[in-house]
C-alpha cells in the first residue's frame, strides 16, 4: 500500500482518513519519512499548513524533502504563494481510495525522479541553491516568478518558497550565482525598481515641485490666444464661469477658433513655482525613504530554467564537477575494487618483504561552496586542479573517491618519504591556484599512511577519516 502521512491539527481528517497515518507537527522523524511517498497537509488552518510545508522542506535528507506535498482543504481562501508551493491541491479533507489513486498517477514521474537521485537515503542537503537544483529536477519545471503583494521583494517563487532561505531578498543573489555557473538558465519575466535602501518593491512614484521639492502640485493646461499670442497658465484666463485673455481682455468662446492648449505647466501650490517637467521622487512604503529615479535599484526579474550542468549536479551533487574532470584524466576506480586492490597490495608487501607503497588522500574542504564562488570560472579551474592532482600519480598508482571531494590513491613502491613530498608539491600547487581566485582561503588537506599488510584496508580508511576530521 502506498504510504501517506498528512498533517492536520484538527482530528477530524484522522478518524476519516483511514489510509493515511495522520501526524501533527510534533510527530516530525525523518526515519519515519523515508519511505513515505505523499504527504498531505490540511490547508483548513492557514498558518499550520505553512508551518507544516517548511518543516518538511527543512529536512536534509532528498527522500524526505523533495517528496510531494498534496494541501487538502482548498478553498478560495488559501493564499496563492501557498497553493503554488504545494504539489497538488484538493478541495477535500477526507483522502478516500479514488482520491489517493488519482493523486498517486499524478506524482508518479515526481517519485520515480527522487528514486534516480543515488544519495536520497542518506543525503544531507542544507544548501539552499542544492535544494532548489533537485526540486526542480524532480519536478521537471521551471521556476516562475509570481508577482505578490505579501513580500517586500513583490516577486515569490512560490514553488520553492517554503525551503529556508529561498523566501528572502537573498535569493536573488543564489539564483544569480547559480546562472553565473552555468546551472540555471534564465529567461525575462518583468523590470521593476527596488528601494536602494531596504530593498521594497513598493514604491509611490509621485511629481514634485522642481523648485522646492514639495508635492503639493496640480497640473493644469497652458492656454495660447491665437489674436494676442499670449501663452499662459489656464488659471490666468479664469475669470468666473469664462475665459478671457490676461493680456488684451478679449474672451475666449471656441477652442480651435479662438485659443488652443499647446500643452500643461505644473503649478506648486507652496511656493507658488510653475514649471513644465517636474521631478520625479519615489517613496518607499516600508522604510521611507525618498529616491530619485537613478538612486532606485532596477532589477530584472528572471524566470529559470535547469541546464544539462544543473541537472547532472542535481543528480550528483553540486561538488561533483571536480570529480567529474578527474574521472576524465585518471581512472577513479569504485570503492570496493580499490579496496580489494590495496589488500592485494598489503598481503604482496607483507609476503615478500622487498619494497613498500603509501596510501595518501585529498581533500578539499567545502569544495560545493568553494564551486558557488568561482562561479563561471569553475569547469577551468577544476580543470588545471585535476592536472594538478594527476601530475603526481603515475599510470600503474589506483585512486578512488570517497566523496565528491576525499580521494584517496595507492602510491605502488612509492616509500613514505617519496609520498610526503608528492602531497606537498600537490597541496602547494593546489592551494595557490584556489585561493588565488577566491576570496577566502580554502583548506586543502592531505596525508600519507604506510601500506605494510599488517592492518586492513577498512582500519587504513578509518584512519584516513580521523584524520581527514581532525
Ligand atoms: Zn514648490
Ligand atoms: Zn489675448
Ligand atoms: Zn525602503
């Protein structure tokens, strides 16, 4: 059976909802989620429905987050960014078998997408910009922006909302970053002006006095007596219910024939000014403050679209470009045949006693973030950084990655003192090209460590790991 949790704060879906184990948001285990395959949340309560959408959108693991969410209780009430968020919505509270099975066929290519992801079970995924990659891999979508007058930015994308981070200002900057890096693809959605100050989108663009700044303006029409020539203000030619000239007393019957209105003035009402173009200011709702056009931040609003680089780091991690290029220079042998290889290894040392071989791993510290900030130089750097990696090994050494930025290789009849002084010409070369194209300074980290036979090959990898979190 398939099966659903929903999260409801009213009891009443619970006892009429057999086929779901109904939840409440103090019930939250990400154990007990992994292997559901729908979460339905009732959108009765407003407030709990959010609440609910975000706590399941924080959890780290792909297997639990990514997973559908279906609102029940959908009226015309539930706000829009809200409705957007969720996978599907439902005019009911009660999940009856028909309503399961046609929600069910409407999920299935979105779980059969989560099952392609190789780390889903044991995933831990707390970068926002990752996130955001595999939803909309999952999904197979495009992230659209929707204009609301809910936030100060007055741009959502509703559908990711509900992940940390992706509801604020801060987004913008992410999804520049993840363009940069050739991830996203972007296409026009709109132009809007932005507070300088506080980023608000709404702003009251008014005409000012160009004299004294005050906005206490009206516009009225420049009148232009065609017998005299006088041009001048329509308030000059008022007298009661007519119109007759300032200038030769004459009175104006018949537009077109007498007079015409060439075009308007403004007229301050405070200091009394008249002008043709007045200022433009605009004021911001939230924080006040007053800007000239060119002061305003103008911004395009983008919608994005997942690249073929997007959707392989959504399948394989952010991380896994670097990995991706070694692969192409050397052969990165799976795991177990490199374990398999060093014992092999060990038990030849051991056996014969003749000659030795190290271990030595690389490790790049927070290499996803150190791929955020080098942004579209990324596939080059990674690039001179895999040859640097390789110009120390020789053809008959075996290497293996750990994660997308451990690796460890197997020096053949390489003494201890031989590989120390290949890591430190790989970990000098390395840290200068990084940091010398990054602001911060990244921590490269490696090691060797004897292959004598007299340990296995899972201690010698434990070693490694303590070392590596040392
Ligand atoms: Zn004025
Ligand atoms: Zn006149
Ligand atoms: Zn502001």
């Amino acid at each position: 059976m398939t099966q659903t949790f929903y999260f409801s704060n009213s009891l009443y879906p619970a006892m009429e909802s057999p086929l779901s184990d109904v939840l409440c948001l103090e019930d939250f285990s990400q154990e007990a989620f992994k292997d559901g395959r729908l979460f339905f949340v009732d959108a009765t309560d407003q407030g709990y429905a959010m609440q609910a959408c975000r706590a399941l959108r924080s959890e780290p693991l792909a297997s639990v987050y990514l997973k559908p969410i279906i609102l029940t209780g959908v009226n015309g009430g539930v706000n829009q960014p809200l409705l957007l968020a969720a996978d599907h919505t439902l005019p009911e509270t009660v999940i009856s078998p028909s309503i399961l099975e046609t929600v069910r066929i409407s999920v299935a290519p979105m779980l059969q997408r989560i099952g392609r992801l190789p780390d889903k079970d044991w995933s831990s995924d707390t970068h926002v910009a990752f996130k955001i990659l595999r939803h909309l891999f999952v999904r197979n979508m495009d992230l659209k922006p929707v204009r609301t007058a809910q936030m100060r930015s007055g741009f959502i994308y509703p559908q990711i909302s509900c992940y940390p981070g992706a509801g604020d200002q801060g987004l913008w900057g992410i999804l520049d970053t993840m363009k940069s890096q050739g991830l996203l693809s972007s296409y026009f959605f709109d132009k809007s002006y932005f507070c300088s100050r506080c980023g608000c989108a709404f702003l009251s663009f008014r005409e000012v006095c160009s004299h004294c700044g005050s906005v206490n303006l009206f516009q009225e029409d420049l009148i232009h007596h065609f017998r005299c020539a006088y041009v001048g203000p329509q308030a000059e030619y008022r007298h009661g219910a007519k119109l007759s000239c300032p200038k030769c007393d004459k009175d104006l019957k018949h537009i077109g024939v007498d007079y015409d209105k060439p075009s308007t003035v403004y007229r301050c009402n405070d200091c009394g000014n008249t002008c043709q173009d007045a200022d433009i200011l605009s004021w911001c709702y939230h924080c006040g403050k007053q800007s000239l056009p060119e002061e305003m931040n103008q911004r395009v609003i983008h919608g994005y679209t997942l690249t073929a680089l997007g959707e392989n780091a959504a399948l394989y991690g952010m991380d896994s470009l670097f990995r991706d290029l070694l692969s192409e220079k050397i052969h990165v042998l799976p795991l177990d045949y490199f374990k398999r290889f060093v014992d092999n290894e060990g038990q030849r040392i051991k056996r014969y006693g003749k000659s030795v071989s190290s271990l030595i791993y690389f490790h790049i510290k927070g290499l996803d973030q150190v791929c955020l900030e080098l942004g579209d130089r990324a596939l080059s750097i990674f690039n001179e950084l895999s040859t640097i990696v390789t110009s120390i090994l020789r053809q008959s050494d075996v290497t293996t990655a750990l994660n997308n930025s451990l690796f460890l290789s197997i020096l053949v009849e390489t003494p201890m003192e031989r590989a120390f002084s290949a890591i430190s010409r790989l970990t000098s070369s390395a840290s200068g090209l990084l940091n010398g194209h990054l602001n911060v300074s990244v921590d490269i980290k490696a090691y060797a460590f004897p292959v004598t036979g007299e340990v296995g090959v899972d201690t010698l990898i434990d070693e490694v790991m303590e070392h590596v979190n040392t």
